[in-house]
C-alpha cells in the first residue's frame, strides 16, 4: 500500500549571491524537506517544513 | 563528364518476372491483412456497442473496458490475473480463526519474517488477536508515535519508506525516476458540478508538458523545472476557496456579518484550537487561518510518496491540520504496488484503486491519497462510513456514478465524488488534526 501527498506551500525566495547563501539549497521561507529517498519514516516524524 | 554522359550506353534490361510477381504478392498480403484487421477491430465496435444497446434497453449501465497496461512479462501475467477477486479471496482467508495455542507463535513468525516491533502493539497479549487481518490492523501503545513538535511541518502519514518526493509543475508527477503521470490522472479532473472544489490539476495539466531535458535533481529531491515558470500558475487559479469565506466565484470583498463571527468564534471552540494556536510559531495565527497573500508569498506544488512494507504499522494518520472538503473513490485495480512494479508499470497509482481527499491547509491546496495494492485492497476511512473499496458493490456505485453523469450531460470522469458537510456549515468540510488517525489498510 502506498499513500501519495499532493500540497501547496511556500515557495520561498530564491536567495542572491548578495545575502551570502551560495547555494540551491537555501531557500529561506520557504518549503523545505526534511527527507531523503529510500528513508524509513514512522508516524509524526517530519517529512519537510515551512 | 560531357563525353563520358554522351558516350555511355544506356541499356535497359525487364525485371525479373520472378522478382516482381513476389513484389505484388507481398502487397497483395500486407493489403488483405491490413483489411481483415481493419475488419475485425470495426466488428468489436459494432460488438461493444450492441451489447451497450442491449445493457441499455434492458436498464442496465454500460460495462466499462479494463485497461491493459503495457510492460514486461510479468506485468503481462499480473494484467491477466482476476486481481481483485484474488484480493477479497486474500482477505476471507485471513479473516480465517486462528486457533488459540497457533496465535502466538504465528504472529511471532510473522514479526520476524517482516520485522514487526512487538513491544509498541497496544495489545501484549497476541492470544487476542482472532486472525491475521486483526494483527496486520492493530493499534500501537499510546506515546511510541510522538508528532513533530513544529507546528510549521508537515509529518509523515504512515510507518514506511520514502519513494519518491519533489515539486510538481506543469501538473506531472514522477511516479519514480522517469516515469511521470498527470494530476489529472491521479486525482481527477475538475467537474463543473462539484462543490465550488478546484484542484490545481485541470490548469496544470493543459500547459505544455516539459522535456527530459529541463529536469534536474536537486539532492534527493526531483524538480522538474526552474522555479520562475511557476510563477505563471501561482495563485488564485488553484487556490481553493478559503475556509472562512464562500466559493471563489462568490467571494469578493464581502464583509463578515456579525452572525458569522459569532459562528467562528463558535467554531474555535468546537475545534478546541487553542492549544495550536499557542504554538502556532511566529505568525501567531490559527493552523485553520489561510495564510494572507503577502505571508504566503509564491506558492508550489510538491508530492511525496510513502510505501508501507507488510510488516509495518498500517493505519494512516493526518500529516497536518487541515479541512477535507471531498472524496473521489477511483475503483481501479489492484495490482501490487511494491518498488519493483513501481518502477516496471508506467503510471501505477493511475491504475489502482484509489481514494483520493482533496482539502485546504494553512498554505493552500492538500490531497492526500491512499493507494490499494492486491494483499491490502480495502481502504478505511474512519469519517467516511459510506466509502466501500474493493467490494463487489463497487462497480455498480462507479456505474451509477456513470449513469448520473450521462442524465446529467456531463462526461464520466472516473470516480464516484462524495463531499463532507463538517461539524458546522462554514467549515465546510471534515477538520483532522495532525497526527489523527484517519483509517487504515486492511488486508484483502
């Protein structure tokens, strides 16, 4: 059995070279996950945030 | 060249008789069975439709055609399989008694063999369970499951792995690397007749689909465009109707009237949202309180896909706080949706029995979808007692669902659609709470 979320959140800004952040990764503000493909989850464990 | 072209002779020579009577017979072949195929495919259409006809006049609704997919050979076999009457038969046999002095052990073998933690089931007393479906359905000790306590995140539904996670634009989601499927598939399409419900799927999937080449991965996380694209689909064009305010379409500027704050602070109280919203992090706000504009910013899509092994906890809870506003049930197959056929079988979960939640959060747009696969073809919805899957009554509710499409001039779009009144009137919907169980899978 498998469970497929579908959501809208928060993009964020896309950070400038200016503001120090050097990198895709950081996106300030916006939806981050907190996951990586193959992990093992349980109940209430955090899959990303806003 | 002048005199090489003036002096060559040119000899002309018949082909051989041989040669060109073979020709002509090989047409004359490709001619008649491209005919007789034609012939045939346009007798089965004449076929189909009798006996549409013949269903018709005698009251009853029109069969609908299995799809067989395409793959390898053992995606072949499993097409061929009665999967779903092998998945009742599944679920009969494990509703079957276990003696009592069998349980223990029995279960015992089971946890080892798939890795179940004894020590979190509820119950410690295995003689308790009747039958393999009550184990696999069984609860867990209060505590063992704690819930992320960011109230700005959103927790993983069930035990299981993670397939697949990403953003979602131009309304495709990768099923797994490679293989994509539209929103419009997975969910269904919007249907003018609904309750004022839009998913983001019927303005997504109509603009043009990418190429390979404009995907790239970022860490683990699948984003099959740049992020500026988005901006174009961002918005009101998706954004469901608020939670404290009518349809979109009837939206507008309008004033609350002091009824309906009345209301609202009624409904804070009925859903004792206190609690969240003295933990609701900087913003102050209610997890039921849409984002404004301006906090929320450019909005995307994202999809993540979990897989629950046979050994693990399989009841289902609320990833976030948010409102169900519907239910589409997509009485589709059954087939097994382990990561190998995940990989094997191109738009698995467009193809299997599905019931699909589509709702609000804080931040917009939440579906959530519970996929059956052959062993656990029966999903529960604990708020949704009329929903049956993998029944035998099911095709005729997905007929009647096709019949009253059809009265009412309407395609059939796939699935039979059931809104959710709530608890009150503006809520509009069923509220979950995060980390609430919401059902579960169970076994045949």
């Amino acid at each position: 059995s498998t469970i497929v979320l579908v959501f809208e959140a928060p993009k964020g800004r896309r950070p400038s070279f200016d503001e120090g952040f050097t990198g895709e990764e950081e996106r300030p503000g916006g939806w981050r996950w907190n996951i990586e493909k193959g992990q093992k989850l349980k109940v209430g464990q955090s899959i990303g945030h806003v | 060249l002048r005199s090489a072209l003036g002096q060559t002779k040119v000899e002309w020579k018949p082909i051989p008789v041989g040669l060109g009577i073979g020709f002509l017979g090989l047409l004359q072949l490709y001619r008649v069975q491209a005919r007789e195929k034609r012939r045939i495919e346009e007798e089965e259409v004449r076929t189909q439709e009798r006996e549409d006809d013949e269903s018709e006049k005698h009251g009853c609704p029109k069969k609908r055609k299995r799809i067989r997919p395409s793959g390898p050979w053992q995606v072949q076999i499993m097409s061929t399989l009665p999967l779903k009457a092998l998945s009742r038969l599944w679920g009969r046999f494990n509703e079957l008694t276990i003696p009592y002095y069998l349980r223990v052990p029995g279960f015992r073998l089971y946890s080892f063999i798939f890795g179940v933690n004894l020590d979190e089931v509820a119950e410690p007393d295995l003689h308790v369970y009747p039958n393999l479906a009550a184990f696999f359905y069984r609860t867990l000790k209060p505590g063992v499951r704690p819930i992320d306590p960011n109230p700005n995140s959103i927790v993983s539904p069930a035990d299981g792995k993670v397939i697949q996670f990403g953003t979602i634009e131009h309304g495709e989601v990768e099923q797994v690397k490679g293989v994509t499927y539209s929103l419009d598939a997975l969910l269904g399409s919007r249907r003018p007749s609904s309750s004022g419900i839009s998913t983001p799927t019927s303005e997504l999937a109509s603009r043009p689909s990418v190429s390979s080449q404009d995907r790239h991965s970022l860490g683990d996380e699948e984003v099959i465009r740049e992020d500026e694209e988005f901006a174009q689909v961002n918005g009101i064009s998706y954004t469901l109707p608020n939670l404290f305010s009518g349809p979109a379409k009837n939206r507008g500027d309008k004033k609350d009237t002091p009824k309906d704050q009345s209301t609202k602070s009624q409904l804070s109280s009925e859903l004792d949202v206190t609690a969240e919203l003295a933990r609701s992090g900087p913003t102050s706000q209610p997890w039921w309180a849409p984002a404004t504009s301006k906090e929320k910013g450019p909005t995307a899509l994202y999809y993540c896909v979990v897989y629950l092994a046979p050994g693990d906890y399989h009841r289902f809870h609320s990833p976030v706080s948010w409102v169900v506003e519907s239910r589409r049930h997509f009485a589709g197959e059954l087939y097994s949706v382990s990561p190998y056929l995940q990989r094997t079988l191109p738009g698995l979960f467009t193809l299997n029995e599905r019931v699909v939640l589509l709702g609000r959060w804080r931040w917009g747009f939440f579906s959530y979808t519970p996929v059956g696969a052959t062993n656990v073809g029966s999903i529960v919805v604990n708020f949704d007692r009329e929903l049956r899957t993998n029944s035998l009554t099911t095709d005729t509710a997905a007929d009647r669902a096709a019949e009253q499409a059809a009265n009412d001039g309407e395609p059939y779009s796939g699935f039979a659609e059931a809104t959710y009144e709530g608890a009150s009137a503006i809520l509009r919907g069923h509220a979950l709470t995060r980390g609430e169980e919401m059902g579960g899978f169970q076994l045949g």
